[in-house]
C-alpha cells in the first residue's frame, strides 16, 4: 500500500514543483522587459522633446530674421514642435509606470546630448575641418560619455517592479524612512528658501537646490500617477482613491513652483550652467527620494549599485562638457540717438543732455544731468548739428551745442 501510493505521490507533486522552480525566472524576465520597455519610452521622450524645443526655437529665429508679420503661434513649424512636446512629455509620463525612478530620472541626459547635435548640425558658421574639430571636441568627447553612461544606467539599473496600488503607495508614504527623509527636505528646503528671499543669497546652487527639491517631489508623485492610471487600465481600477488625487495635486503643485524657480534662475545666469548643475543636482536628489520611497535598491548587490553610480558620475561629467562649450551670450545695450525725435530741442535749450540710461538695461534712453554725476560713470555728449527746416528764406530754430567740459 504504502509503495504503491508513494509513486502516484510523487507524480501529483512534481508538477507543481516545476511549475515553482519556473515562477522566478518568469518574473525576472518580465521586470527586465519593463526596465527595457521603461528605458525605451523615456529614451524615446527626451529626444522627441529636444527635438520639438529646437523646432519652436527655429520658428522664433525664422521670424525674426524676416519681414513675416505673422505672429510665432500661426506658424506651421511652431505648432508641429508643440505637438512634438507633447508627445515626448507623454513617453517620459508613460515611462514611470514601467521602470523604476531611479533608472528613468538620469535618462534626461538624452535631451542634452539631442541638442547638443542638433546644434552641430544646424550650425550657420563656415568652419574648416580643423576648427570643427578643435572647436567641438568638448562636446563630441561629452556625447561619447553621456552614451557610456547611459548604456551602464539601463544595463545596471535597480530591477525593482511594484503595483503601482493605492494600498502600497499609502504604505509607502507612511513609512518611517520616507518620513525622516521628507523632514530632513522640509528644513533644508525652509533654509534655502530663508536665505534666498532674506538673505538676498542668488547663488546659482541655491537656486537650482531649490528645484531639485521641488522636483525630486514631483517625479515621486509622478510616478504614482503614472502607475494607478497603468493599473487602472489592466482592469484594477485606482482612480477612485483619494491618494491618487492627493499625489496628482502634489504632482501639479511642485512642477508650477519648479518652473518659477527655474525661470528666476534663467534671468540671473547662463542656459549651459543651469543645465549641467540643475542636471547633477535634480538627478541625484531623485535617485535619494526614489530610493527612499519605492525602496528601488532593495535587494540589489554591491556590484549593480556600483556600476549604477559609476553610470550616473559618466552621465554628469558628458553633460557637464557637452554645456561647458556652448557660447555665452554677450549682453546687448542699444543705444538710439534721440537728437532727431520731435521736441528734443526744447530740451536742448534748458542744457539737458539725452543719453542711455544707466540704472536699467535694455533702455531707449533717459534723461540725466552731468553735473550731478562723478566724472568716471559721465558719458559724453554728442555735438548737435544744425539743419535747415522749411524753405531757404525761414530760418531755423536755433540749437545749442552740447560742448565736452571734461576729459575722457
């Protein structure tokens, strides 16, 4: 009896041991097909955005360069880019719902590398293959590492997959380290921000501080955005969970306040120095907070985080040399000879110099008093020529002449 019933026993128990060995390679399998899927999508996004950013600024160039009246928005090339946008911000969307947020976030450096060949290539200047190269080296050598490192992030990148739930998501947001860690942003965000607005402290790391803080917050909570719709879609539906609103609220929130910031920091310094410290700052401040809410390290070997980080410092110093040659922009004063502008010489008459005006930039002119000016900041007065209104026999009206009474 118990020899024949030990063979049936063991044939009722073998599938379901094959059916257990086969379970784990299947579910890694799939969570790589959804960091490859997840890479390909943000990948895709950055250089559709790059691509319809350089577009919309083509139009505005266009424009300007030419007699068109036609205001930007009525332009073909404008409206293709924004659609472009659109399309791009959609993938980079989509894209946190399948990979982790650790691994989507330093994939932005796609976007720097885009535009640094579209501007390569649609460059006006004559060069010669020498100038080219020397010229451009920078930037070439900062492509190749940017790739490198693009390649070691999704090669290396945490494998970490997680229903995007209402249930784990409020488990998340209520665990101990996310809540020191959100303590810890709270008052370094407070002290920033008391230095920025008291202190006058418009220091470019500040600033862009700032918005790597906001912004490690929003692509939290865009990830959980992204995720309840993708569940909701195969059939869970999350939706009407009050977290999902709170998230998309937060979500809207941060990335308005991020903009402001990132604008006031556009006024005060370059384009190329914003984008490789704002790049290495908001990168990094996500990985923290990606890794502290959705745990995307957990589990992982030394080996993979290793190599995860080697990847992101190659990312940072490709971006950092692919900004690094970009020209400054040289600051423009015009400056309009206001001498023929009707009524000047009744100002002329009461000995008031027309000059630009120095307290503000981009002015058409003020008026100003020499005498109560030091001798270093005194512009010169230009001499006024006499011309002849009318006919031959009605004379002009007479012009004093401004003379120099100082040494330049």
């Amino acid at each position: 009896m118990e020899g024949g019933n030990s063979p049936s026993l063991q044939l009722q128990q073998l599938p379901l041991a094959t059916a257990a060995v086969s379970v784990q390679p299947h579910t890694d399998s799939f969570s790589y097909k959804e960091n490859l899927i997840g890479a390909l999508l943000a990948i895709f996004g950055h250089l559709v955005s790059s691509i319809a950013l350089n577009l919309q600024k083509y139009s505005h160039i266009r424009l300007a360069g030419s007699k068109d009246p036609r205001a930007y928005f009525k332009t073909k090339t404008w409206w293709s880019g924004l659609l472009l946008l659109v399309l791009g911000e959609l993938g980079v969307f989509s894209s946190y719902a399948f990979a982790p947020l650790s691994l989507i976030v330093p994939l932005s450096a796609v976007s720097v590398v885009a535009s640094a060949i579209i501007g390569i290539i649609f460059i006006k200047e004559k060069w010669k293959p020498k100038e080219f190269l020397r010229r451009y080296v920078l930037s070439f050598v900062g492509c190749g590492l940017a790739v490198v490192g693009t390649y070691l992030l999704v090669t290396f990148g945490p494998n970490s997959h997680e229903r995007m739930t209402a249930e784990n998501i409020t488990r998340h947001l209520v665990s101990w380290p996310f809540l020191l860690y959100m303590l810890v942003e709270i008052v370094v965000f407070c002290l920033l921000l008391y230095f920025y607005k008291e202190r006058n402290a418009n220091y470019i790391v500040i600033i862009l501080l700032l918005v790597a803080l906001l912004g490690s917050m929003t692509v939290v909570t865009v990830k959980a955005v992204a995720g309840m719709i993708l569940v909701s879609i195969q059939g869970a539906l999350q939706l009407d969970s009050p977290i999902f609103y709170i998230m998309l609220v937060c979500m809207i929130a941060t990335a308005i306040y991020q903009a402001a910031f990132l604008a006031q920091a556009s006024q005060l310094y370059d384009s190329a120095q914003i984008s490789s410290i704002g790049y290495i700052l908001s990168t990094t401040a996500a990985i923290s907070a990606g890794a502290t809410f959705y745990l995307d390290f957990m589990g992982e070997d030394v080996l993979h985080i290793c190599m995860f980080a080697l990847g992101c410092l190659v990312a940072f110093l490709g971006v950092f040399l692919i900004t690094r040659n970009r020209k400054k922009p040289v600051p423009f004063e015009p400056y309009i000879s206001m001498d023929a502008m009707p009524g000047m010489q009744n100002m002329h008459d009461k000995g008031i110099a027309v000059q630009p005006d120095l307290k503000a930039s981009f002015s058409y002119g003020a008026l100003e008093n020499n005498d109560s000016m030091p001798e270093i900041y005194t512009p010169a007065t230009l001499p006024i020529v006499q011309e002849q209104h009318g006919s031959k026999g009605v004379s002009a009206p007479p012009y004093r002449v401004l003379e120099h009474s100082k040494k330049e």
